[in-house]
C-alpha cells in the first residue's frame, strides 16, 4: 500500500510505501522513480518506538520515536530541509 501526502506550505509530498505491517519506506514523490536520492528513509516500529534510519543526508543515521506521528513529522522536516538545500544550491 502506497500513502502520498502534501506538505504544506510547499508543493513536495512525501510517499510512504508499507513494507510489512510495521515497516516502512518514505520518498520525495516529487522525483521520479528512477531517482535514487527520492529515498528519504525507513521507517520501522520495535520495542521501544519508532525507529527512522535516515537515508538523507548521511544515510545510515537512526533516531527513536516515540509515536508514529513523531517518526513521520521528523521526516517531513527533513524532507523541507533538503528542499530547502536543494533550493539554495
């Protein structure tokens, strides 16, 4: 199952592809498919939360959420911080 949503106030929207029940891949939508970089990160729930194993800018990182809704707020930051970068590129 494949979720995209708007971000506001920009035009990017973020696809949320379901992998397992509790694991998920997270894209800029608005690159094309072919685009490697359109990989923001993956989502993942354990034992303690909601892990995010960041894919942008270093990919590699993770950081714990709590909630669901926290995992996925942070990745719509991340995903205006690199419209922004990208923007003043």
């Amino acid at each position: 199952m494949t979720i995209t949503t708007p971000l506001r106030p920009s035009r990017r929207t973020v696809e949320t592809i379901a992998l397992t029940e509790s694991s998920w891949r997270v894209c800029d939508a608005d690159l094309p498919d072919d685009d490697a970089t359109r990989l923001i990160a993956y989502v993942e729930q354990n034992d303690v939360g909601f892990e995010v194993l960041w894919m942008w800018p270093f990919p590699g990182s993770c950081t714990t959420y709590a909630a669901l809704d926290e995992a996925f707020e942070a990745v719509t930051e991340r995903l205006r911080q690199r419209r922004t970068f990208r923007e003043a590129s």
